[in-house]
C-alpha cells in the first residue's frame, strides 16, 4: 500500500489538525496519540508520496525524544542506521591533503549516551504515516490546503478564538479546535498570518546537495595506522563534515549503497553556483579528500538546491488555538543536526499547551503561550548569531575547540531538559515567568561568550597567518567527561548545572590561550593564569586580556598544571590504560597533546 493511500474520506472535523506530513507533523501527532489517546489526530499533506529530504542525521536530544517519548526504537534499530556521532575533517589552503592526512575529530568508540539516527528521510516519512495510521490518527496524503484566491473571502484558513477554525482543503472543508503548521518551508498558515520574520533573516547562506552512488567506503580509505585510529570502528556511520573558510561538505549514509553529500556555504565568502549534479560533483572533485571518496564511480543520482537556509517567524503560538512545528516555525542552519533538536523541543511545548487548554486552565494557557513564544524566540535569534561567521570552520585550531564546549552545553542543557520533558520550563510557565528578549539564558550566554573568544583567536590566528597550523594529522577525540555523562543520565539542574559549566568555560578558555603562548613562543604561566582568569563568562573578559600579562613576564614562568587540562576538562588523575582512547588528543607524530607542549617548553 502507498503512503498516499487511505481507506477513510477526509473528516469534516477533528480535535488536532496537523498541516504537514512529514518529520515534524507525524512526531507531533504519534505523541499526541500517546499523551492525549482521547483527541482525535487529523494530518493532511499536499504530497502523495516523499521523497528525499534535509534534515537526516538526528541528535542526541531528538534520539531521546523519539525513542522514549514517542516509542520508536524497535522501528528505527529495524530501518535505519545507527549514528557514530559528528566527525569534523579539516584541510590544507589548497584543498590538496588526501583524508588520512586531514585533522580529525570524532568519536573512536560508541558512548553510553544516546547517539542519534542516520535517517533515510523518504522511507522514514512513509514508514511515519503507516505508523500513525494504525495507532488511530487521521492521515490524509495529496490533500491541498487551497489558496486564498480559490477560497470566497481569500482566506484557506478562518481562525476563530471562540470557536473551531475552517481549514478549506481539495478534498472539501474540516473543524479543528486546535491548527498545527508543519509544512514545511511553504507554511500555509505562517504564510497567511505574515508571520516570517523578514528583519532578522539571514539570506547570505544556501545549500546543494544529492545522494550519490558508486562512492568509495570512508573506512577503506588509508592505512591501517589511520583506521585503527578509530578501535576499527565505522567513520561511515558518522555525520562528516568536510571544514573550510567560508563553507563545509557534509557526508552521511542513506543506505549500503548510497550517500548523501552536499555544501552549505556564506555566498559572501563563496558565491557558489550549481545547476545540476555534475557540476556540484564537479567541485566536490576539486577538494583531494572528496575526490578520493568518489573514486571512479560515484555519481549523483539526485540534485536539491536551497538558495536561502535561514527561516523564522514573529510569532510560534497562538492563544488562539494554531500552533508552528518544524521548519514552518525556524531553520537556522544544517550544522550540528540542530533543526531535529527544534521539532522536539516545539512538539513538548505543544503538547502542554493544548493539554492546559483542554483541562480548562485558562491563566496557565496564555502563561504558556507568552513565555513559549520567547523561548522559541530566543533559540532563533541566538542560534542565527552563533552561525553567522563561516570563517571559523576551516581552522581545526578554533573550530575542535568551539565545537566541543558547544556539545558539552548541549549535554548540559539541552539533553538533560529533554530527558526531563522540559519540566523546569514548564514550571517556569505555571509560575507565571517571562523571559525579555535581552535576557539570554545561561546556556545562550555562555554561547555568546564563546562566540566572542573564537573571533578574537581567529583574528589572532590571521595576523599571524596560522589559520591552517594544525590542519593536517592531528586527532582529537570527540567524547564528554564523566561528570558531563552522569549528568545527562541523571537530571540536575542546581549546582552540577552550574560547575560543568565553570569547567566547560575554563577548558575552552585555557585552549585558546595555550596555543597563543604557543604559537608566538610565550610560556604559559599558570600562576598569572589563577590570578586573573575570570570563570564568570558573562563579564567579557578577553583571551589578550591574560596573554599580554603572560608577554609581559609577569610571573615565576612556571608552567605548573597547565598540561592536565584538555579541551573537554581538567584531568586530574592518573590515566588508567583502558581509558586512554578517551584522552586521545594527537599531533601529526603521534604525541599527545601534552608531551608536545612539554617538548616545547624545554627547548
């Protein structure tokens, strides 16, 4: 049977219509058929049948939701390929290094947290809206919400606050007392509502892809030093990120035999253009690293283009009863997977509020509208900033460590939010509590701050030209600490919050700062390090702020503890051998971190 089929006419009403059928729309509706069995789930989609979609490679925080919010994970082990993490890659200025001698960061082993999904979105889609099917909800493919000027009054939608809405479809009209857009890019309602937020869209990045066969196996790749630098683990299942000044190609699984590769760029950096997948194949060719994973064989059998990525809105929620999921509400940028991490969190806040409505709390509604809007609000903007500057990627040096306090806030946020439901926020709402746009949350703060500092390395990098200095044969190992770990298995949101952040700041903060001493040959002195460094990254202070006291000679020299430290955290016992996998931070001779600086410091 076809996704487009349905043995059911359209209802003419239901208590949730869903507008959109795919990743976000079906996520809703299966946990509205779990936590609300009692509603009545109507979802509808232009399409009849998917086909092949961004939005593949999941995260940590989505990995959680759908396996133990909306029950999914007999069906994703079953069909669907399990993730080995982000791995990020870095090259040469003339795009020339072959894989095995780019810096690599990325997970050896498989972790004890969650680790997210490759999916193969055309087959998921489907597969979503057989599922939702026969757990009771109302699925409806090739049903086209019309357009205003086919509706008498010019508009597909009648929204009433008193009443149920009248949605005027092409397979007649239906009631809903509660509207959800998750279309997607096309959003019929945001479209209606003039709700995209035209003042803070960024239209500077776009995006070519296609799935590909006939490539060559990443992990076939090398020497045998090379791919036992990973346990003989699978680099293939890993979301790869090719880094560059300006852009980054990404890499990921569909299936045995095909790939998926594309290139989301700054066009002020890298006006790219292509027309079709010879031509993005073309260019993929021109980077030695690509060239060698397309061996001889690999073609494109699909071509997508997007020429602006960003995406929101002015307004997510309605006391009126509509509601924003998925992409119909925000996109930011394909990096990190994060648009997965959206569609969770909407979906919870969703959820609350039609539950409140429907046990007639009226006051904690509206609390929750408001304060929804601005969290949502908030993840926009704060998420467009920190994307906006391209130029960092290309540099291992300022990207791996950027990166890495980047997951640990996930870990240390995000991840426990989610695996709480999101009760803190909740509380918030039911308390009645509101955020001000300039009012930024720990994590978006600490955000900020790391923004800040990896500008001001880059610069520092630039005027010295050592943008590419440690781009080729260094290793770094991307896994959490222990305590990041623990946390996220076990909620806490009081001072274990708190301190993983203080370590989050201080290890990146000490990498930066290192390698400035490093590389203009000053010694690193950890007294003058424990006087002045500030663990408060809300007070601005700056990486030159320590380095010309550290020029000056202000103190003994001395390099004291400064080797214990990693870009993850401070290591503060001795490493027992079964865990020096975890530790792995090499340079190109295959030296730890540690014993080069050492090396350094004595000559």
């Amino acid at each position: 049977m076809s996704a487009g089929s349905s043995t059911t006419r359209l209802p003419e009403e239901t208590d949730v219509l869903i507008v959109g059928a795919s990743m976000a729309g079906s996520c809703l509706a299966r946990q509205l058929s779990l936590q609300l069995p009692d509603m009545k789930v109507t979802v509808i989609d232009l399409q009849e049948e998917f086909g092949s979609s961004v939005g593949e490679s999941t995260v940590e925080v989505f990995d959680d939701y759908a396996i133990r919010n909306l029950r999914l994970g007999p069906y994703l082990a079953k069909k669907h390929i399990t993730k080995h993490g982000l791995r990020f890659w870095f090259d040469s200025a003339d795009r020339d290094l072959p894989l095995s001698k780019m810096s690599e960061q990325g997970r050896s082993r498989y972790t004890a947290l969650n680790r997210g999904i490759q999916l193969n979105r055309k087959e998921f889609d489907h597969d979503f809206c057989e599922i939702n099917r026969k757990a009771g909800v109302n699925v409806h493919l090739g049903v086209r919400v019309l357009h205003g000027n086919e509706v008498e009054g010019g508009n597909a939608y009648e929204i009433h606050s008193d009443k149920a809405h009248l949605v005027h479809t092409s397979e007649g009209d239906i009631r809903c007392t509660y509207l959800v857009d998750a279309g997607g890019r096309q959003s019929p309602l945001a479209l209606q509502l003039d709700l995209l937020d035209k003042d803070h869209t960024n239209h500077s990045k776009g995006a070519y892809w296609g799935r590909f066969e006939g490539t060559r196996p990443i992990d076939e790749l090398g020497d045998d030093s090379w791919r036992s630098r990973v346990d003989d683990t699978q680099r293939w299942a890993s979301t790869n990120h090719f880094m560059y000044d300006g852009y980054w190609i990404c890499l990921r699984p569909l299936t045995e035999q095909t790939v998926s590769i594309g290139v989301v760029f700054d066009r002020e950096l890298h006006p790219f253009k292509f027309d079709n997948g010879e031509e993005l194949t073309h260019f993929l060719r021109q980077h030695k690293a690509l060239s060698e994973l397309l061996g001889d064989q690999g073609k494109a059998i699909g071509f997508h283009r997007l020429q602006r990525i960003t995406r929101g809105v002015t307004q997510f929620y309605s006391t009126d009863r509509w509601f924003l999921s998925g992409v119909s509400g925000l996109f930011v940028d394909p990096l990190f997977s994060t648009a997965c991490g959206h569609i969770a969190l909407a979906n919870h806040l969703i959820c609350a509020m039609i539950q409140s409505n429907e046990q007639e709390q009226a006051q904690l509604f509206k609390q929750q509208v408001t304060l929804f809007n601005e969290v949502m609000q908030h993840v926009f903007l704060r998420q467009l900033d920190s994307f906006s500057n391209y130029h960092l990627f290309g540099s291992f040096d300022t990207f791996v460590n950027w990166q890495t306090l980047r997951y640990h806030t996930v870990l240390n946020y995000e991840v426990p939010m989610q695996r709480a439901d999101y009760a803190p926020l909740l509380q918030s709402a039911e308390r009645g509590e509101e955020l001000l746009q300039h009012e930024w949350t720990a994590s978006q703060q600490l955000g900020i701050a790391s923004d800040k500092l990896a500008k001001e390395f880059t610069d520092f990098l630039d005027e010295r030209g050592q943008y590419y200095a440690r781009n080729c044969g260094w290793y770094h190992e991307k896994t959490e600490r222990d305590t990041t770990r623990e946390k996220c298995l076990h909620p806490d949101f009081g001072e274990k919050e708190n301190a993983e952040s203080r370590l989050n700041w201080e290890a990146y903060y000490r990498y930066y700062l290192v390698r400035m001493c490093d590389i203009d040959g000053v010694v690193f002195d950890e007294g003058i390090f424990q006087r002045q460094f500030d663990a408060d990254w809300r007070s601005g202070q700056s990486l030159d702020e320590i380095f010309r006291a550290m020029r000056a000679g202000e103190g003994a020299g001395q390099i004291g503890d400064a080797p214990t430290w990693d870009i993850k955290g401070p290591i503060n016992a001795p490493i027992k051998p079964e865990d020096e996998w975890w530790h792995r931070f090499i340079d190109p001779d295959g030296r730890s971190i540690y014993a080069y600086l050492m090396a350094k410091s004595e000559k």
